[in-house]
C-alpha cells in the first residue's frame, strides 16, 4: 500500500509523509487481521478438539468436525458477531 501510495503522489516510498506511510500501514494491519483471525480460530479449535486431549477415554464421543465445518461454525461467527457479514 505505501508503493501503491508513493506511486499515485509520483514520489519515492521513502519520502513520504507520515501521516500517509502510518494509514498505509493501519490498514495493511486492518486487512491482515480481517484475513488470518478465522484462520487463527479454526487453528485452535483443531488442536483442541477432544480426541487429541484424551485418546482412550471410555466414553463414546461425537466424530471429530471437518476443518470446512468448523469453519463455518465458529471462525465465521467472529464476523457475524461484529455485524460485517
């Protein structure tokens, strides 16, 4: 974004001012956090699933969710939760 920027005001990524290099890279980050926090919560979710915690247990346990199935029930709600979707 900063290239695209220093571009678009025919001056060098180097010379650019701060106000305009700090959006750039506010919104760098804005995109980068829209784009890896589903992907962080389906992650965590497939370590933690019980089959990994307790291997042998006794207890009939429901089968391990796919990765696309815990994608859309709980990465996805951090989206919805917020009203972007």
């Amino acid at each position: 974004l900063k290239l695209v920027c220093a571009n678009l005001n025919e001056i060098s990524k180097d010379s650019l001012p701060t106000w305009q290099a700090a959006s750039c890279g506010t919104v760098a980050g804005v995109i980068s956090a829209f784009l890896s926090t589903p992907l962080d919560v389906l992650r965590t979710r497939l370590n933690l699933r019980e089959d990994h915690l307790c291997p042998k247990s006794q207890h009939p346990r429901p089968p391990p969710k796919k990765a696309s199935q815990l994608l859309k029930e709980e990465a996805l709600l951090v989206y919805k939760g917020r009203g972007l979707m």
